[in-house]
C-alpha cells in the first residue's frame, strides 16, 4: 500500500508509540522521536503529520508557520522541525525522509530547519543534497569563573595532555589571570543600564515596530509573540530590558553534560534592538548573568551587528553545530543580513 502523510491525530497515538519503541529497540539516540502526543511541547501553531503504510507509521515531521519580517514586509516562514523516518533502522523505508520533505515543501516552500547538530547528521546530509542552503549560526562564549571553567568544559579536555595543562592552570591561578586579561583587553563596550522585567508589554511592541525594518530576516517579536515564546508561567526564562532594547536570558546548573560537564550555564537566548544600539544590549545580558553567579556565558547570533557586539565585549569565538537550512524558495528572497538565534526555531531548548 503507498504511503499517505496524515496529520497526527488523538487516535493515532498508539501507532505513534510503536514506531517510536522500534527506534528503542534499534538502540537509535532519544532526541530522534515523534512527539508521544499531538500536542505536547509545541509551539503555538505548531502541526505534527504522519507518514502512515496500512495504519502503520514509518515517519513524521513538525511544521510551526511563523511570521517573519523581510525588511518590514510581513511574510509566513515554516520551521521544519524534527523529521524522522523508518529508514534510518530500516533500509526498505529509506525513500520515507523525501516523501516527509517533498510533503512539507508543498505545504508551506518558505522552510527551514535549525540547530540538528552539525553537518554530519542525517538531516543536514539530506537537506545539502535536496538543494538546500546551510550554514552555521556563529557561536561565543565569555568565561566568568576560570577555575571552574577549565576543570569542567569537557569539550576541550579531549586528550591526557590537554587535561594536565588545563588542570594545573586552574590551580596556579594562570587560567584566572590569563583568560581575565585578555577577556578585558577584548572588552570595549561601556556600561549599561538595565532592569529586570517579568513580561513584554506594550514597550515590545513600540521597540518591534522601530527597529524590525532594520534586518533583512527576523522572527516576529512583538508582546504577543514574546509572551508565548517566553511565558511568565516559565521560571527559566529571565528577562531584562535597557533603554535600547531587551534580551532573554536563562541560567543552567549543568549535571554532568557532555560538553559543560557541571559548569553553571548563562546563555544569552534572545535579542532585540536597532542593530547600532546591540552592544549596549548585549553588555548589560552579560553583567546580568555575571551577577547571578554563572560561570559561562554563551550565545549563538547571525546578525552582524550582534556578532560584533559580542566581540566587543569580550567574547571569544568558537566550533558551532548549531545550522541553518533555507529551502530554495527561501534562499531566493536574497536576505543577507538574518537575526536568528536560539529563540528561534525549537526555542532555548538543550540549554
């Protein structure tokens, strides 16, 4: 029987929880599941659909419609979220991820999928070879606690050697001076003055309506979106505002992860301001961050101004896995100048 692609229903969940126990049984990593429910953990507007062979599923995928603004012009981009399919433990389905995306491109030909962990996953392959663009949004870092830094940061102490050194810098306090000078000796931007907010008001809808004409590609960031991004039922997500502009923090006690190891983790998630005024934004998120007592600061930016503004504030570069994937269609539309970040996409999610 040919393969039909259904939208994910109430009764579907049992056939749903059976090809995701055939993925366990294979041994196939956690992160690559359909949702258990149709509407669990998404985001507003967000549709799962099923790739269903007589009643039985051999995939799926998510697509979220948001708003996007090109230049001030109001366009309905699709986040292509999560597709998996049977073939990846079973050769007799392989064609199943080209039905999953050949069916979300005629539904919505603006897409693309975000984060999927680096060029050599699965997706991103897929997605090169379908005649998609990809690229990584850049990734920074600034250290706070250095001590605690190099004993922890698992991602660089890969080798004995590397260890050794970074351990006996941690304890003569040559890491402390070392990364604190040249962290100053980086850092240009002045001080700026903020305040913590527990919601966006009407203030992020006079902000948004100033300053989205300024980027060639961004999220719709209005109070209304802001607020289903980031609800205040959500203690994670921190919110601080400045005369500029705003930033949405979180703070992560880390427990043995993979690569920050038991580091406590300030990421700067997201971001709004005219493009001249994001330093200011982005040094008050990280004196915010520093005064509640993480040890590294982290934050994933596209935009040209927000990546220098990081620089100039002392933020060092680094190895990023975190991609962006534009459908051909979107690719067209000739943006250059994108402002996406971890806001984007699945939201602040692993952090």
């Amino acid at each position: 029987m040919p393969i039909e692609i259904v939208p994910f229903s109430a009764e579907l969940r049992s056939v749903v929880r059976e090809f995701n126990g055939r993925l366990d049984a294979a041994g196939v990593e956690e992160g690559l599941r359909l949702p258990a429910d149709p509407h669990a953990e998404m985001l507003p507007g967000s549709q799962s659909y099923l790739a269903l062979e007589d009643g039985v599923v051999r995939g799926g995928y998510t697509l979220r419609p948001q708003k996007f603004s090109f230049r001030g012009e109001i366009r309905c981009v699709a986040h292509y979220r999560l597709p998996v399919s049977e073939g990846i433990i079973d050769k007799r389905f392989a064609l199943v991820g080209a039905l999953l995306l050949r069916d979300a491109l005629q539904k919505e030909p603006l897409l693309y999928a975000l984060g999927m962990g680096g060029y050599q996953q699965p997706l991103p392959r897929m997605l090169q070879a379908a005649g998609w663009s990809l690229s990584p949004i850049p990734f920074y870092f600034r250290v706070v606690h250095p001590a605690r830094f190099l004993r922890q940061i698992r991602a660089a102490r890969g080798s004995r050697w590397r260890l050794l050194l970074m351990d006996l810098a941690a304890s003569t306090g040559a890491g402390w001076l070392g990364l604190h000078a040249i962290q100053r000796l980086r850092t240009h931007t002045a001080a700026a003055a903020f305040s913590e907010v527990a919601e966006f008001g009407l203030w992020a809808d006079e902000l948004w309506e100033v300053v989205h004409r300024a980027y060639g590609m961004i999220g719709m960031r209005n109070a209304e979106e802001l607020r289903q991004l980031y609800p205040q039922s959500n203690p994670r997500f921190l919110r601080i505002q400045t005369a500029a502009g705003w930033a949405v923090l979180v703070d992560t006690a880390m427990r043995g992860d993979q690569y920050f190891g038991d580091l406590r983790v300030g990421t700067i998630v997201d971001c709004l301001a005219r493009p001249e005024d994001a330093a200011a934004v982005i040094r008050a998120a990280r004196v915010y961050l520093e005064q509640r007592g993480v040890d590294l600061i982290l934050s994933n930016q596209s935009h040209p101004a927000w990546m220098e503004a990081l620089r100039a504030d002392g933020f060092f570069g680094g190895p990023s896995n975190f991609l962006l994937a534009t459908s051909p269609a979107l690719r067209k539309l000739g943006v250059v100048d994108w402002h996406i970040n971890r806001g984007d996409g699945d939201g602040p999610v692993h952090l």
